[in-house]
C-alpha cells in the first residue's frame, strides 16, 4: 500500500521508527501490526490493531549494501489517519445475464448481501468469446449484490458478461470486508473477516482504493 495522504490535512506523513526483530522479513509497503513490542506482518485476516504501513523494506537477511536489511529498526509510517492507496481487487466472470455479473476467480461467497451495493464495478478486459459490447474502461454501478450466488447487479451493461471477462471492484465506502492479499499490500475479496481497514474513496479512472485505518494502535480501537 502506498501512503498518499493524511485526513488531518498534514502535507507531512508521520513516520517512526519501531523495534523489529532482525531475521523478521518485512517489506515497504506492507501493512504491519506490533507484537510482544515488535513490528510484524498484519495477518491476511488481520482484526486486531494496525501499527501502519512500512516504509522501508527489512529482508531479515544480511546485506552488505543495506546494514538496515537485519537491523533492529524498521521506519513505518504510523500515523492513525493515513490514507493509503492500493489497486482494486479483480474478479474474474463466470458469465452473467443483463444486469448482472456472477463473479468467478477472486471473489468470495461469503459477503453478506448488499455488501457491494454503491461500489463500482470496472471491465478491465473481455474474455475470448465476450458477448459484452461494452468498451475496457467502462465503469458500471453496482446497485446490489448476492454473497450466496456471487452475483453483482450493475448498470449500463451492453450484452452480457461471459466466463472470463475480467472487472475490477472497487467496493463501496464505508466497506471493511475482505482480507490483506498474500504479500500484506492490497484487499483480496477471496475471502471475508472483520478487517481493520475501510474503504473511504475509490478512483474508478486508475483502478484504485483508498483505505484507512479503523483500529490503530495509536488511537482508540473502534471495536
């Protein structure tokens, strides 16, 4: 994730830095958490406290180009009204019908209905055999949605989805499921859990999102 802002209106981003333990691998980016007084990775299913988003990365191996690769420090920019920016997760079509996308690769079953309503849904490529006339770029309104079928209903769809079209999801605000992707950068809607982040903006254009913190460990936990 990338820290592009703060909501206090600071132009500075907050950074500090935090004990680590040498051989622990944490990479810029990566949203971290403390432990036992110790930056580490956030889980994918992270629930708990956020330290931030690290700013350097620190291998846990030797390096003798880069002494901070095994220090004891590792620089994390922790301020708890940060707003970081990562790519919107993509799903890959089933296929749908008009005004519906039944989302495939990617995307859960397990979100509660309606979660997506209010987001935004971006065709990012159509597959081989698309019977979608709509343009790549087009960007649909999500107006519902089924956790059980995986199915998104949107608007302004020309033709219809068919497997292997590809969309971009850009949930709407105020959404805090999903999970951390493998590498702790993005939101993966492979699965769902009470993140400790929410969605509170997107940018359909670029295919962004834009998350912040909901608890910190700095702050008072909303939980």
């Amino acid at each position: 994730m990338k820290v592009c802002y703060d909501k206090c209106g600071s132009q500075l981003r907050s950074m500090a830095e935090y004990p680590i333990d040498p051989a622990q691998r944490v990479m810029a980016g990566q949203v971290v958490c403390m432990r036992q007084g110790r930056v580490v990775p956030a889980g994918r299913k992270e629930c708990g406290c956020i330290l931030g988003v690290a700013v350097e990365d620190h291998t846990g191996q030797r390096d003798v180009l880069d002494p901070r690769a095994t220090g004891t420090h590792i620089l994390v920019y922790d301020s708890p009204t940060a707003v970081c920016e990562s790519p919107a997760p993509e799903t890959v079509a089933q296929g749908g019908d008009t005004g519906r996308i039944f989302a495939g690769e990617g995307f859960g079953g397990n979100f509660a209905d309606g979660a997506f309503a209010g987001g935004l849904a971006v065709l990012t490529a159509r597959g081989e055999d698309s019977r979608l006339l709509s343009c790549v770029g087009t960007v649909f309104e999500i107006t519902d949605s089924c956790g059980a079928n995986r199915s998104l209903a949107v608007t302004g769809l020309e033709g219809m989805p068919t497997a292997g079209d590809r969309f971009a999801i850009l949930p709407p605000v105020l959404f805090s499921g999903g999970v951390l992707d493998e590498e702790g950068r993005a939101l993966d809607l492979s699965d769902t859990c009470d993140l400790s982040l929410r969605i509170i903006g997107a940018d359909a254009a670029r295919r962004r999102i834009f998350t912040l913190a909901r608890r910190h460990c700095l702050a008072v936990s909303d939980r």
